[in-house]
C-alpha cells in the first residue's frame, strides 16, 4: 500500500521514490509508476537524477512479462554511510551502517559513566575518528552521526533530560557539541524511537503497518512508528510507557509518580525482588553493588530463569506481567497489530516476556475477536540502539518526506 504522490512538492516526491526503491529492494521503473501513481516519464527522470547522485544503481533484468525485459533498480548501498552511536552509562557503541541500514563495523567503548559531558563528547568524537580511520571511510561519504540515549528530550531536540543519571547531561546540548567535536551534522534521539526506526529502515516492517517497538535496557521506553514516521507527540517525548503507573499505591518513581512500569518491571526492579529471597540470592552468587552491576546481576537471573530456577522464572515473570499489561492499554489505544521486544534487556529472557506478552493479548486485547495482535523479538544486542541511531539519519535525511508528512 503506497500513499499517491501526485501533489507532493518534487522534493517529497524524489524522497518517496527514494524510499519505495529502499522498502522495495529491487524494483523496475514500470512497478514503480504503478505503486506511486506518477508516470513512468516522471518516474524515468527521478530515477536518473538518483543515479547521477549515486544512491541508486540498476542491478540487472526481471522477468519479462511479455516485451522487453525490465531493469531492476536498487539502493546502491556503497554509497553513503550513517554513523550509530548508542550513549550509555555502561556502554558506548558505534556502528557504521550502509544506506540500507546493514551494520558493516561496530566498536564498543566503556560508557558514559561519571564523567563529565563535554569529556565523553569529547572521547565520542575520538573514537568515530579512530573507527572511521581504521575502515578507511572518507567522512564526506558519512551522512550523519545518529545518537541514542535515554531519557527525555528537550523541546529543542537537543537536550537530554531527568533520565536517572543525567546530573550534569540536564543542561548539556548534545547535537551541538558532538557536532563541533566532529563536524558532522547530530541527531539525537531516544533509544526506544530508534530502535523502532532501525526495526523500520531494515526493511522489517512495511510502510504500510504501524506498529511499536518496547524498548528495556536500563528503562523502559516505547517507539511508536504510525504512517511510517515515529509518533513524537508534543515535545518528542511519546511513548514513555516506562511511566505509565501500574499502581497508584506501588513504590514511588524518580519521576514523582507511583507503581510506574519502569518502578515495577526493570532489571533494577527484578534485581531488586531477588535481594528479598536470599537462597535464590546466594545460589546465584549476586552481590550487593550497585549501578552499572544491575544488568550483570539481571542477566544471571535472567539466564537461571531460562534453565528452569523456579523461583529466578517467577521473577521474570512478574516483570513480564508488568510489560504486558503495560503493552496491552497500549495495544487498546492505539489499536496496534504488531509489537516488537527490543533492546538488551529481552536479550537473555526474551522467550519468556514474548510468551507472556502473547499470551495475555490474546486473552484480554480488546480487538481479540477482530484481529490478532503479532508480537516478534527485535534486536535485543547491544547494538540495537545504535543501529537504530543510524536508521534515523538515513530516514531523515534520504527520505525527509515521512517528516514533513
Ligand atoms: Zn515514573
């Protein structure tokens, strides 16, 4: 299912065409006339036009259906590249991506920490020089730099705000600091929108369903992807399913609320649960620290649960039951068809929360009985995000029409 295009300003329409190429893999000039609606005269000039500029290439014939053979064209994808940078508190990933949004190098480095802002900017901007470097990648063939990281954005965009250990990131313009510390052009988004984009720029998820991706790493976030863009809402903030409150009378949360899912389901949250049974605690041998050990001591819980430790299982599984319920008033609200589980907090128990997932939307989703609600795995590695980060300057900049739509 195409939108028409007739209309569009040529700007828009070249960006449409560019991603109907791109979600298509390959595709004739005459397929794509019939799918956007424009002559195959406007199409041929397009298509030329993104040839010269080298984003697209001609890969051979497809069948003939009658006369003469048609060209298949194709994203070239050794074109361009985007660059992915995940900021996190216990790690930094790069990964460097072709325009289809494949990872062809990925680098970790350890992560923010402490430090002060401008200091892992700084170090961020090293090391793209360095990986960068060591491919031997010309930066002008890098179309941007995408950065993941959670928390809040400012309205700006610039800005991360009040994720739990920002202290001085509060007031830190991301995107203009690593900008002038590389001079590449910044977008900063958060970790759940981009690993929705990345699950949609791979080619995953056609343009035609809207779907969400729940992201947990350290929190819990929510990339809602509806007409082929993110849904950012007022201020780029939506999807903060994490503090959607699940228990007006739980544990109160950072964010001044009460039973929030984030409070409720979080590694931080099932770690903390198995502080409480002390013989699961030993056994395991966790210890008490704190910080950046939280998801060593969930992936332990996590890993005994999947080899059949009765009592780590039923602590994944009440954060299960927490995401679930979290994912089912999403599902109901926005009458979604398709969820996916991303993000390094599903990398090691990810069966167990997609069967509790599944199980409870199809017991309780409100539209059980008009359609069913699919629910994958995404990409749980730690580059995720990352990736993700690097989809949203390829979708941003090779195919600005979704934004202006
Ligand atoms: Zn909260």
């Amino acid at each position: 299912m195409t939108r028409r295009l007739k209309g569009a300003s040529s700007a828009d329409t070249r960006s449409a065409i560019l991603d109907l190429i791109r979600s298509s893999g390959q595709v004739s000039r005459i397929e794509l006339s019939e799918k956007s609606g424009l002559t195959e005269a406007t199409i041929s000039k397009i298509v030329r036009a993104l040839i010269v500029d080298g984003l697209v290439v001609e890969a051979g014939f497809a069948e003939s259906t009658g006369g003469k053979r048609p060209v298949l064209l194709e994203l070239n994808t050794a074109s361009r590249y985007a660059l992915g940078v995940s900021l996190d508190y216990a790690r930094i990933s790069l990964v460097l991506c072709n325009i289809s949004g494949n990872v062809l190098h990925s680098h970790a480095v350890p992560g923010a920490g402490r430090s002060k802002p401008q200091t892992v900017i700084d170090r961020v901007a090293r090391e793209i020089g360095k990986f960068l470097d060591k491919h031997g990648i010309d930066r002008s063939d890098v179309i941007g730099i995408g950065v993941s990281g959670a928390g809040r954005l400012d309205a700006s965009g610039g800005v991360l705000r009040s994720s739990r250990q920002t202290g001085e990131w509060e007031e830190f313009a991301i995107e203009a600091a690593l900008c002038e510390a590389t001079g590449m052009p910044v977008i900063l988004e958060n970790d759940a929108n981009c690993a929705a984009l990345g699950e949609f720029w791979s080619g995953r998820v056609s343009t035609a369903h809207d779907f969400a991706t729940i992201y947990m790493a350290t929190g819990i976030g929510c990339g809602l992807v509806i007409n082929g863009d993110v849904y950012r809402g007022a201020s780029s903030n939506a999807g903060e399913i994490g503090h959607l409150s699940l228990d007006i009378d739980g544990p109160e949360c950072f964010c001044g609320s009460h039973g929030c899912l984030e409070v409720m389901a979080t590694p931080a949250a099932v770690v903390r649960n198995a502080r409480d049974d002390r013989a699961l605690w030993e056994r395991l041998g966790l210890q008490e620290r704190e910080g950046e050990d939280v998801r060593t001591s969930f992936a332990t819980i996590a890993a005994a649960a999947m080899s059949g430790d009765e009592s780590a299982e039923s602590l994944v599984r009440r954060s299960a039951q927490y995401v679930a319920t979290a994912v089912l008033g999403l599902t109901n609200i926005f009458d979604l068809d398709r969820i996916y589980l991303a993000g390094p907090g599903f990398a090691t128990a990810g069966p167990i929360y997609l069967g509790v997932v599944r199980d409870v939307l199809e017991r309780t989703a409100f539209m059980r009985k008009v359609h069913s609600v699919a629910v994958e795995m995404g990409e749980t590695g730690p580059g995720a995000a990352a990736r993700g980060a690097a989809s949203v300057v390829l979708h941003s900049h090779l195919t600005p029409h979704h934004l202006r739509g």
